[in-house]
C-alpha cells in the first residue's frame, strides 16, 4: 500500500512532465537525494529567517519546490560563509543573472559535472556551451535553448 507522501509525489509528477523527463535524462548523472531534504540544503530557524529575508530584498528567483531546480539555500549558507563557491555573474547566452552550477540540481535543464549533486562521469561544458557526455553526445545546448 502507497503511503500518503508517496500518493502525493505520484501527483506531483505526472502534473510535471518537462521536470520529469529532465530528471530522467540527468538522474544517471546525479548522487542519490537525501531521503530528509532531497537536493535541497536544510537551513536552521534564523538562518532560515535570513534566507527569506535576503530572498525577498533581492528578489532573487526561487522555486522552493522538493523538486526545484536549484539549491538556493546552499547558494546562500556558501555565501554567507565566504567559501567561494557562491558566484553569479551574466550568462552571454541570454542576458540573463545566472548562479554557479555548484547548486544545480539534477531538476535542471543544463546539470553538469560541476554541480556538487553531479557523479564522475557527468556531462560537462565545452567551448560552445554545449553540456556533452563523456562519449561527446550532446544532452545540453545553451546557445540554443528552445
């Protein structure tokens, strides 16, 4: 018999086909989820509050979904602490703010081998922004998202 969280999730993601089949095709290349927080960072209760707060002040795009896309509060709890691995910067390909792939998840449509969710083994950038396996198939085209 299917638990209520397990009834939930089965609706969950047959309403989510796109994320679906991106997890699919990325999940070979991912560690497997916490069973406690996913991909997500678990924030303690201020820290939490803070990352609200800092949400909300730089209306930074966040999908707090189990399933989202990116670890923004790991983005935040590395930015807060200094280590480096939170960067942002312009992405050329679209004009668009863009955040490290250090906290994709495999949700995303461009995860790579630089996420800290990534196995050895995952896809990873070329020089014409094409995420490629390792046998040079291409699985990701930035210039050419449609």
């Amino acid at each position: 018999m299917d638990s209520i969280k397990d009834i939930v999730a089965s609706i969950a993601n047959a309403s989510r086909p796109r994320e679906n089949a991106i997890f699919a095709r990325n999940s070979a290349y991912a560690r497997p989820a916490s069973v406690m927080t996913g991909y997500m960072t678990k924030l303690d209760p201020l820290s939490e509050m803070a990352f609200q707060q800092w949400i909300a002040d730089n209306k930074v795009p966040f999908n707090d979904a189990p399933d989202g896309d990116y670890d923004m509060r790991g983005f935040y709890k590395s930015m807060v602490a200094g280590d480096g691995k939170a960067n942002t910067g312009m992405n050329a390909n679209d004009g668009q703010l863009h955040f490290t792939d250090y906290f994709k998840t495999p949700y995303h449509e461009s995860f790579s081998a630089e996420s800290k969710y990534a196995v050895p083994g995952a896809p990873q950038w070329n020089e014409q922004d094409q995420l490629e396996t390792p046998g040079a198939r291409i699985v990701f085209d930035e210039r050419n998202r449609k």
